[in-house]
C-alpha cells in the first residue's frame, strides 16, 4: 500500500493522577505510541492531534485538521467520561473524512447501555433483564424488592464502558446494598442499570470486520480469589491496576476452553449483535453464560482499546495476525471508503 497521510485522533487526557478514572482514560495514550509506531514503521506519515476537555478547542482543532487520507480514531470521551465520543466521530465524518473503526451511529447507540439492550431484545438477543433508573428518579423499591427476590443484581453506570464504576460492591443481594449502590454510582456518572446478574462464566469475543465480521479467537476470563465460583467480576481495578488483586484474579485464557457447540453459539449471538448495533471494522462483545449454558450478551463495544496489552491485541496475536498488519490493514480497508470526488470539507468553526 502506497504511504497516506494519517491523522491519529485521541483525548488528551484531562484528569489528575489522583482522580480515581484517572488510569482509564490516560490508558488511551498506550494506543497512541503503539499504532503511531505501527504506522511510521510501515511507511505512514503520522500525525497526532490530542483534543481536550474544552469543547470551543476542540472545534477550532478540527477546524483545522488538514487533509490527511485517513483519519485513525482513538477518540474516547471528553473529561474522563464518555461523552463526545459519538460527537467527535461524527464530526470528522461530517468533514469528509474516512474514518477508522464504528461510525457516530453505532457509538451513540453503544454508549447507551438501555438502548443497546432494548435493541437487543427487540431482535430476539439475550441480555439480562434490567431497569434504567435516571439521576433524578425516586427509587421505586417495590420493584427492585421484586427483582431481588429472583436473585442477584449488578448495579453499573448506563453510558459509560472500560468498568467505570464497578467494584467488588457492585454485585448487590439486599435492597440497602442496592439502594447505596445506585445513589452511590448516579452521584458520579448520572442514570444507572441495575441488571441482572448472571452467575457464571465470562467471555469477550473479539470481531475483526475488515470484510466480513469474523470472530477472533474467543477468550474467558478465568476468576480466582475469594468468593463462590461464577460470582466474580471483572472491577475497575481489575482493569486498569495492573499487577493488583483483583487484576491477578482476573487473568485472561484465549482461547477459551469451550466445547465447538458452545463457541459456536457464543459466535453466532456476538456477530449477531455487531451487526445488529452497526459496529464497523473491530469490536468486542462481552457475555456471560449460566450454569444452564444460555448465553446473555452484557455489553458491545463499538471501539474497544486496541492497545497492545489489551484483549482485542491478545486476540489477533493467537489469531496469527501482528499488531502491525492489524493496523496496517485497518487504515487500508477506512481508506477504501473514501469519497474520491468529495467537495470542499464544511467548516466546523465560523
């Protein structure tokens, strides 16, 4: 492929180091180095543009964003929360741009984690039961006192990803426990679900779409530590403390040790649902399956991290595929849906 002009898009990371976020939104600098890296080394002219938490700069940034071939977005939220993800991608389409990964629809649509799973099950694709409760809701115990007697819940932030809010106290059998948690959680990062908990076994399929939606090798986590089998959780800390607790107890196995029939159906409901939500290019559907081998989808995520100690990186290295070529074979396939004849680029600034 011949050299492109690549434009690199991510958030400048915009919280102190002491701000309990603080990790997951600087780990979007990890990816920066790795695909500036992948790029420059295989031939690419690379440019970063780091946007920040001030909306009028960011603007004026785009405004003057150049004419590059490409443009490879990282892009993740403003201020260490979600928002503006879709806003941004959505933007730069809008100038005209081929742009890396799922299109503004699917990250509008995937940030939102009540409409992700009315979709869902409006298209016969199992996810757990739940209810969204907005900032400024009266909690309506009756409710959650019915759904605790069915069995354990999982209280999470319902327009964030990357384990935004989810710890050990986020699984909940009591209606006290539910109540804090929820007050706990909308305090910080507004409207809340409160799910089902599925207890059981947890799964991430990795898709590479860069034709036609492929799983990549399936992987599980494999919990350990204190606490009944198929109780676990992958926490916050988990996530993004490396070489913590609850990080060891959460060690990834890909590929996952399943029977054929299970990887299949576990393949069928997750390409099902990157199709379904209009996930573009790569993605990562997150599921759990019961002791009775149904499987729930928990999540999907439309531009997951595609860092190198990340699980998508994971995937691709036990599919055969190197980092490089990954990102070499990414900007080749964006670049193809270029409009060769577009206009001039509307301005995003007067």
């Amino acid at each position: 492929m011949k050299p492109l002009e690549i434009l690199l898009l991510y958030n400048e990371p915009a919280l102190s180091a002491d701000d309990p976020d603080w990790a997951s939104e600087a780990g979007v600098l990890e990816s920066v180095e790795a695909v500036w890296a992948a790029l420059v080394a295989r031939g690419h002219r690379a440019r970063k543009l780091g946007l920040g938490s001030s909306v009028a700069k960011v603007l004026e940034s785009l405004a003057n964003i150049g004419t590059p071939d490409v443009v490879f977005n990282l892009f993740e939220g403003l201020g260490g929360v979600g928002r503006g993800e879709a806003e941004i991608t959505g933007l730069v389409e809008l100038l005209g741009f081929p742009v890396t990964g799922s299109p503004a629809e699917c990250l509008a649509l995937v940030r939102d984690k009540a409409r992700t799973k009315w979709l869902l099950a409006g298209a016969g694709l199992p996810s757990p039961e739940f209810l969204l409760i907005a900032k400024a809701d009266s909690l309506r115990t009756h409710r959650l006192d019915k759904m605790l007697s069915e069995g354990p819940l999982i209280v999470k932030p319902a327009h964030e990803d990357a384990s935004l809010g989810i710890g050990p106290q986020s699984v909940v059998t009591d209606l006290d426990a539910l109540t804090h948690q929820i007050q706990q959680l909308r305090g910080r990062y507004g409207p809340v679900i409160v799910e089902r908990f599925i207890v059981g076994r947890e799964f991430n399929a990795a898709i590479l779409a860069l034709s036609e939606p492929e799983l990549l090798p399936l992987a599980e986590i494999e919990f350990s530590g204190d606490g009944p089998k198929g109780w676990q959780i992958v926490t916050y800390d988990a996530k993004w403390d490396a070489g913590s607790i609850a990080d060891r107890a959460t060690p990834p196995r890909c590929p996952a040790r399943v029977d054929q029939q299970t990887h299949d159906r576990i393949s069928q409901i997750a390409l099902a649902a990157f199709r379904l939500t209009g996930c573009r290019d790569y993605a990562r559907v997150d599921l759990r399956m019961d002791d009775q081998g149904r499987v729930y989808v928990l999540e999907v995520n439309g531009n997951p991290d595609i860092g190198p100690s990340a699980g998508l990186a994971r995937a691709l290295a036990v599919a055969g595929i190197g980092y490089e070529e990954f990102v070499e074979r990414l900007v080749e396939y964006s670049f193809s849906r270029r409009t060769p004849h577009r206009s001039a680029a509307p301005s995003v600034v007067r």
